[in-house]
C-alpha cells in the first residue's frame, strides 16, 4: 500500500510543475531578454571640442610650425539638415551600424563627422623658415596674427572623419529603477573602445595659393567612450554619448602640389545624441 503523505507530495510536485510551466506558456520570454544576433543603426549629432595644437607645414620652399593653435567646432543647431538626405553632411553628424557577437558585447563600423575650424581671431607663435613677404607684416617677434587670411585659413569642415571600428559592451539596468516590463521601456549603459582613420575634407588656403578642399587619409584615431541608451517599445532608441580620444593627422593635404603638406595632433571630446533601431534579422 502506498503511503498517503508520499502520494500527496507527489501530487503536489506534479501539480506544481504543471502550474509552472503553464505560467511560463503564458509569460514567453521577453524580446529584450537577449541581445546575441541583433543588428542596430543609429544616427544623430555631436557636439566637440579640441586641445590646441602644434601644426608642421611643410612644402619645397618652407617649413615651418604654428604652436598650441585653437580650434573649434562648427555647430549647426537642431536643423532639418540632419534628415534631408542632400545636405546631411552640413550638419555635425554621427552614423554607426553594429552587431551583437552575445548579449552584452557587439562590434560596430561608423563615421563620426566632426568638424574642426581653426580660430582666424588668434595671434600663434611661429617657429622655422617661411615666405620673407610675411615679415614685418603678418609675422612679428616671432608671433603670426592670423585675422590676417593672406597667410593661412585652415580647417576640416567636411569633415574631420573619424571612421571607425567599436567594441562596445551594453548592460541592462532597468532593474535599478523597478523597470520590469522591458519590452515597453528598458535603459542600458553602453561603454566601448575604438579605433580607426581620418579622412578629412581639409578647406585650406596658405600664402595665397589656390584653395584645396579635397577628401584624403591624412591619419589615425583612437577613442573610448560610455552612454545610455533608452530604448522603447523593443527596437527603437535613443542614445547619448560621451567620446574622447586622440586623433593624429601626418600626412593633410593643404594645397594642389604634392610639395605641400602638413602634421598635427591632438585630443578631442565629442557629445552624441543619437535615435536608432535594433532589430533581430
């Protein structure tokens, strides 16, 4: 004869798995539970400041350095620009598509169109050989006066192109603030590392030559950044940032000779704010 407690326990257990996995048939895992397989795009706007900074120029019959010359960037402001598919690189723009490799880790390929405008309203100490003309005129005491344009007008305006690779880890933090159905709202915090080159348009003039505005690889960044993400309704988000890091452009082209080149580094720190889709393909 079978024992009555031992029949009731069994009973029970198998009552209780039972209710359990009806409750899990009703309750179906979320959609943002995972991340591993989902691609996501984003695009937005950014904000950036730059170190001053030494820039070497160089060509057959000069060679010389302007030192901690400032520079700024060139904002556009909240601007229909940034949606019209003609004029979306007028603007200060952010363009990244990435992919989760696991739930908490994806790689990602983007653009990050700073512009980078040297300040014409600066007096800059001037070291090496340059053209006798500006003696006396521009140049004095060894400090070049820059309002003057004959010498040099100088910037990446279309842009400063800091193409690059990311490897960016994303954590679910809804928790903390008692979120628990994420599938309508969740926030995460991103952080990441990246690397990549710099494909500037450089708008320049110097000594009155013609002006060159060319796109060229002039160099190497590198740069980490941290953010969060809000994201809703499962797929679609919006994003803030903030990135620093180092940029070093050897090789800006600066007129149409071959002769004439320039060098320069430096940090920067860029502000993004971003809105963007996830989706699982």
């Amino acid at each position: 004869m079978k024992h009555p407690f031992l029949m009731a326990v069994l009973t029970f257990c198998v009552f209780s798995q039972y209710t359990f996995a009806q409750e899990e048939a009703v309750r179906p895992e979320k959609y943002t539970a995972h991340n591993k397989g989902k691609f996501y795009i984003f695009w937005g706007g950014n904000r950036a400041n730059f170190t001053d900074s030494d820039i070497h120029f160089r060509g057959a019959d000069y060679d010389f350095t302007l030192h901690n010359v400032e520079a700024q960037d060139k904002p556009k402001g909240w601007h229909v620009d940034y949606i019209n598919p003609g004029r979306m690189t007028i603007p200060q723009t952010n363009l990244r598509v990435g992919y989760f490799i696991t739930d908490k880790y994806n790689i990602s390929i983007g653009v990050d169109h700073m512009k980078y405008v040297m300040r014409q309203d600066q007096v800059a100490r001037i070291s090496g050989n340059y053209p006798s003309t500006y003696d006396q005129t521009v140049v004095n005491n060894g400090m070049v006066d820059l309002t003057d344009e004959s010498f040099l007008t100088f910037e990446h305006t279309d842009g400063l192109n800091y193409i690059n690779t990311e490897f960016s880890r994303v954590d679910d933090i809804s928790k903390w603030f008692g979120i628990t159905d994420t599938d309508i709202f969740q926030i995460n915090v991103t952080e990441g590392v990246g690397g990549g080159v710099l494909f500037p348009k450089t708008n320049a003039k110097l000594f009155n030559k013609e002006r060159h505005d060319d796109f060229h690889i002039s160099g190497f960044g590198l740069s980490a950044k941290a953010g969060l993400n809000l994201t809703f309704f499962k797929h679609f988000f919006i994003q803030a940032e903030l990135k620093g890091g180092y940029i070093n452009m050897n090789d800006i082209k600066t007129t149409y000779s071959n002769d004439d080149k320039a060098s320069q580094h430096f940090m920067f720190l860029e502000r993004v704010i971003a809105f963007g889709g996830i989706f699982r393909i």
